[in-house]
C-alpha cells in the first residue's frame, strides 16, 4: 500500500483527506480554502495543491457559486490506497471492517486456488520466509503484522494474476487494520498453523486444498476480530 505523501502539501492530503472520509466533513459539505489555510499554518499553494489531489480521489469538487464541496460517498475511489487507509485510523467502522472481510473472502481463496497451480520455487521461498518470519516474532506485534503482510502479499504474487495483484491494496487494508487490533491486545491466537496450512497446499499443488485453508484463515482471523469487539462492547448483543 502506498504510503502517506511527505511534506506540507502531504501533511494537508493527510488532514484533509482523514476528515473527510472519518466523517468530519460529511458529503455535501463545503470546504473553505481560507479556513484551511489558517487551521493547517500553510500557503494558498499547499491548501490548493491539497485540494486537487483530494479531487482526484472524487472526495471533493469545485463549482461556480458553490465552491468546494464533499462530494457523496458514492464518488469516492474507496479502492485508493490512501482512503482504505484514513477508513481504518483510530477505530474503524464495523461496516468498513465487514467489507473488507467480505472481499478477503471472494478474493484470497481464489487466489490460493491459482496459487497452487502456478506458484514457482520463488513463491514457495517468498511464502516460507514470511511464515518463518510469523513464527519467530513471538509477542512482538508490529512484527506479526508486517509477516502475515508479507505472506499474503506472497500469496496473491504466486497465482501470477497481475490484475489479482492489484487487489493487494484491499488486502493490505483489512490485514493491517485486523491486525492492529488483535494483535493489540494482550492475546491473540497463534496465526502460524493456520498459515503453514495453506502454504502445504500450496506446495502440494492442491488447489480446492489451499482455498479451504485460505477460507479456514479467514474465518479464525474474523472470529478473533469478533471476540474482541464484543469484549469492547460488553452491553452489546446480537
């Protein structure tokens, strides 16, 4: 996934852009260049700059006698990596979570059903560094996260699909919010087994083998999620 732009124009995509999609400007809301340029301390330069780039995002647009305004939720490029980003900071919506899941499941065992028939001793390398990786991180969770990252990066690069390896931006954002929260928390069920399953399959050549295993993943990672929401919420039930 791409990372946030650096710089004073970045910082102002950055702010702007969270806003926006965490509900701060609400759709048909306007934007007031000026106010901008005083709430963030930077130029007219920087607050336009900022503006275009979130237009091409279609969060906003620019009108005569309206001026800029958030456009409706249904414009927005929710597949660019930047707004899959600011929908996960601080805690994500359980909707935004729920999508995310949704599309892991039509994606990723598909991918591992091509995997298995495709992959190449390069995959398998890529697929067992990254489970070794998961193993040896123990109790450090920036670790954990960054190899069960890599392993599913692996997993989709293996069905060499190039247009089901874009999708890895939509996977990175739900892996990565997931697992910030679970792996958060004081416990977390062992990942690896699950993983190291998958990857035999994998090697195996078994593809209805490995998308079951993909599907047996997915369904462990959304209960852990689960059970830490309902811990979260204690009054809530359903």
């Amino acid at each position: 996934m791409n990372q946030p732009v650096r710089g004073l124009h970045g910082q102002a995509v950055e702010v702007i852009g969270a806003q926006i999609v965490r509900g701060t400007y609400a759709p048909g809301a306007s934007l007031y260049p000026d106010q901008l340029e005083r709430e963030l301390g930077v130029s007219k330069t920087v607050v336009r700059e900022a503006l275009r780039v979130l237009a091409s995002k279609g969060l906003i647009d620019s009108r005569q006698k309206r001026g800029t305004f958030v456009r409706p939720r249904a414009d927005w490029n929710l597949l660019d990596s930047d707004l899959l980003r600011w929908q996960g900071l601080g805690i994500p919506d359980e909707t935004f979570l729920d999508n995310l899941g949704e599309v892991r499941s039509i994606v990723e065992p598909a991918g591992a059903r091509l995997a298995a028939e495709r992959r190449d001793d390069a995959d398998l390398a890529a697929l067992s560094d990254a489970l070794e990786r998961m193993a040896a991180a123990g109790s450090d969770a920036d670790a954990v996260v960054e190899a069960d990252l890599a392993f599913h990066r692996a997993l989709l690069a293996a069905a060499h699909n190039e247009l089901l390896t874009r999708m890895e931006v939509v996977i990175e954002a739900g892996l990565r919010v997931r697992d910030h929260i679970v792996h958060g928390a004081d416990h977390w069920a062992d990942a690896v087994p699950a993983h190291r399953a998958v990857l035999d399959a994998v090697r195996a050549r078994e593809p209805e083998v490995a998308a079951r295993a993909v599907q047996d993943l997915l369904a462990q990672a959304a209960a852990d999620l689960r059970d830490l929401i309902d811990d979260s919420n204690p009054g809530e039930t359903g």
